[in-house]
C-alpha cells in the first residue's frame, strides 16, 4: 500500500510500504477514511524529535473504518465507523487507571529512548518517532490499532468524518489542556496559537464555563476561524502588547488560565528570539519557548499555565523567578484521549464542537509531500492537510 513517509529531515516521501495485519488478539485494522497533519508532526519534520528513521509511516490523527477484528475484542465488529486516539494505552496499568492515558506503561514497546530522555518513558503514539513505541502512521490505506477496546471510539451517527477525525488528537489534546489547567466558571482563559490544539482548548474551556476566552496568534484567517467557528475573541500579537491588552481585559489583573498550544518552534522577533532561534540551531538548547514564556509573564499572580505544546527537552532564559514568586501552577500532558472523547462525540454529535473548518486542504497519499510544504508553511491558509487513502 501507498503511504506518506519520513525520508529525513525536511523529506517527505510517498512510498509502497506492508500491508498490516492483526499481530495480537486485542487489536484491529482499520482502513483510514482520513488522516491529518499535526503541528506535532512539524517537530518531527524539522528534526527536533529524535528517533525518527527513513521509511517511518507519518500520521496519528484519524478516522476510518473496521475492517478485522482481533479474537479478543469485544466492541468493535467488522465495519464500524471509528475514531482512533492518536495514543497507544493499554486501560490497564497503573497510570491508565489513573485517567493519564499517554503515560501508560505498556504503550511504548521501546521505553529506553524516553526513561534517558526525561528520567520515565512516556506511552507511544502513531507515527511518532521509534521513542514514542515505533508505531506505523495513519496516512496510509490501512493501520493496524493495539489495544481497539481503549482506543477506538464508535462514531455516532450524524457526526460527518471532517468532524469526528479531530476527536483523535486535536479535541482531545485541548479538553486534556483546559481541563487539567482547572477552568473554572467565571475564568479569563488565554490561549496561545489558533492551530487546531489552540481552538480546540479555546472551546473546551468555553464549554467547562469560562467566563472569557482570549485566542492569540498572528494569522489573520486562524484569527478569524476562531471568531466565527469557536466563538472566542483574539489577539493579533504582532499589533499589539499580548500582556497589556491582556490586564486590560481582565481589570488589570491577567487571565486566571494561560495555555500555551505552540511547542518549541515558537515564532518570536527581537534578540530573544534570533538568541533562541541560534541556541536551537547548535543544538545547545532544544526548544524555543517564546509563547510559554509570554503566558507566563502575562498569568495572573496564583494562576494556572498549561503547556500543551510540545518540547522535547532544554530551554533557556526560562523565567523561574515568575513562576515560583507569583504562585503560579504550571504543567503539561499529551494528551489523556481516551478519558475525554466519548464527551466529545457527544458535543459533536450536539453541534457544540465544530471542526470541519479546520480540514482546509484534502487530498490523496500521492499529495504528501505537497500537503506538508503548505502545513508547514502555511500557504493558502492551510491549517490542517488531510489525507483520504481511499479517495
Ligand atoms: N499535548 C498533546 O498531546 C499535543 C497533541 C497535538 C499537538 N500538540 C502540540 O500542540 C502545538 C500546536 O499544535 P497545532 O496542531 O495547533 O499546530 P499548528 O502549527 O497548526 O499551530 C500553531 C500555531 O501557533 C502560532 N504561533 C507561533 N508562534 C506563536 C507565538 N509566539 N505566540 C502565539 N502563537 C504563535 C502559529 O502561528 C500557529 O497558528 C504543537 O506544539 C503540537 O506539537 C500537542
Ligand atoms: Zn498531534
Ligand atoms: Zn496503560
């Protein structure tokens, strides 16, 4: 079969790569409907995720159908339509029990490259790096999907495929976020970048009851996708101070909520960033943390900030010092899918959660390439590139 592949960095192949079959009695093979670009898979693209190797299938975000049924499967026959959540957990060890699902223990099935890493091997996920468990891609004609019974999702009926395929990984990854953030009733939320993580954890935290939600980010047509299909208001930051317009908002005092949904490959402008941007290139730092810093410096005093953009390890110039001397709680995830898409297929299926928008380009395998050059670079608007093997 025809898959979108890894070649090295800023290489995107097309290639014939095996068919998957059913490898243990827990899984099934889906056919992919469709498939989605990430921001995640920018990271691996540009090279700032290691353990990538040539030929590895990309893709982790997406929808299709059932088409075998390991013997050991109990909810899910031969033809359902599914959602798969773009993380490989098993339900069943101690931190699956716990709700945190991307850090299962038995996900990974190569947990040495993590545990030298950050101390712990985290769980794995589709076509992300041999240090995320090695798992083939969903941007190809069939996937094989371990533990179905966890990680694929009926999709209900009336819920198109543009809608349900970002139950994968975009949805999920903004719940986990303003979720785990602790948005309250009545908060100001801000959240940096419009991508799809960005308005999914906008909408999120307007469904968990917050007052205000601010969106920033300087691409006018995401801008403008936030408005109309999430309802929040935005900030351009080239046009305006993010932290003084922020005060001004809130009477003075600054969001109670901050969620990064960036990652390491920040745009900035100034010395900072050039600074950061060099540090990144001489692999003396592996990050560049502009927009957390930001939400940092603009969270009110005993507030929350939430990275759910990536990083894969060490960054500079990072501003303890606001951390520790205004209260703030700070944390991160991947995302905790499993835990948070039957509610989403909920509120899909409701109309409170739209996301076809966010599918502006669609074509075929054999368009890969084309398809990452304009997610990356963001040409004619793209904000997710989705593949349909079938089509
Ligand atoms: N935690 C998870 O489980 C999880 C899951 C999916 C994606 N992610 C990560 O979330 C991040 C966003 O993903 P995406 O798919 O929305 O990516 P994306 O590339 O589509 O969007 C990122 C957005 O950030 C904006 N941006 C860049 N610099 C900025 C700055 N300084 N201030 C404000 N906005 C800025 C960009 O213009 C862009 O619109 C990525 O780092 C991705 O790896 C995490
Ligand atoms: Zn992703
Ligand atoms: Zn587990």
């Amino acid at each position: 079969m025809r898959a979108v592949t890894w070649r090295g960095v800023n290489e995107i192949g097309v290639e014939d790569v095996a068919e998957p079959s059913i490898l243990n009695g827990h899984d099934i093979i889906v056919e992919v409907g469709l498939s989605a670009t990430c921001g995640s898979d920018l990271h691996l693209v540009g090279g700032y995720v290691p353990a990538m190797r040539a030929g590895d299938v990309l893709g982790h975000e997406f929808m299709g159908r059932v088409v075998d049924v390991g013997r050991d499967v109990t909810r899910h026959q031969t033809g359902d339509r599914v959602v798969v959540v773009s993380f490989t957990s098993c339900g069943r060890c101690w931190y699956c029990t716990q709700g945190l699902f991307s850090l299962c223990d038995n996900g990974n099935p190569n947990p040495a490259i993590t545990e030298a890493l950050w101390g712990q091997a985290i769980g794995g996920c589709y076509g992300y790096s041999h240090a995320l468990g090695g798992w083939a891609g969903s941007h190809a004609r069939y996937i094989r999907v371990p533990y179905a019974d966890q990680g694929a999702f009926t999709i209900p009926e009336g819920v198109s495929d543009q809608r349900a395929l970002f139950a994968s990984d975009a949805a999920p990854t903004g719940w986990t976020g303003a979720h785990l953030a602790g948005v309250q009733h009545g908060d100001v939320v801000a959240v940096w970048g419009a991508g799809g993580v960005g308005q999914m954890a906008a909408r999120a935290a307007m469904l968990m009851g917050a007052e205000r939600v601010v969106v920033i980010d300087r691409l006018e047509n995401r801008l403008e996708q936030v408005r109309t299909h999430i309802g929040a208001e935005t900030l351009d930051y080239e046009r305006i101070d993010v932290a003084a317009e922020l005060r001004e908002r809130t009477g003075g005092r600054g969001p109670d909520v901050c969620i990064e949904a960036v990652g390491m490959e920040a745009h900035g402008s100034g010395p900072s960033h050039l600074y950061d941007q060099v540090k990144q290139q001489l692999r003396l730092q592996t990050d560049r943390p502009t927009a957390l810093r930001e939400a940092i410096y603009a969270c009110r005093k005993g507030g929350s900030v939430f990275t759910l953009g990536v990083f894969a390890g060490l960054v500079d110039k990072f501003p303890l010092g606001a951390v520790m001397n205004k209260g703030l709680t700070l944390r991160g995830a991947q995302q905790h899918g499993h835990r948070y898409i039957p509610e989403i297929l909920d509120h899909m299926s409701r109309d409170e959660v739209r996301t076809e928008h966010l599918a502006t380009h669609v074509m075929s395998i054999e368009d890969g390439p084309r398809g990452y050059q304009m997610f990356t670079e963001k040409e004619d608007g793209c904000v997710r590139a989705v593949f349909a093997p079938g089509a």
